[in-house]
C-alpha cells in the first residue's frame, strides 16, 4: 500500500496501490 494515505481507502489509494 502507499504511505501517503489523503482520508480513507479511496480510488485514489487504489490507484496509487496499483
């Protein structure tokens, strides 16, 4: 997963997961 975490576990995170 990312470090950087904006607020929750969003598309963004996933994104950035991915």
């Amino acid at each position: 997963m990312t470090i950087i975490k904006p607020l929750k576990l969003s598309s963004l995170d996933t994104a950035y997961a991915g």
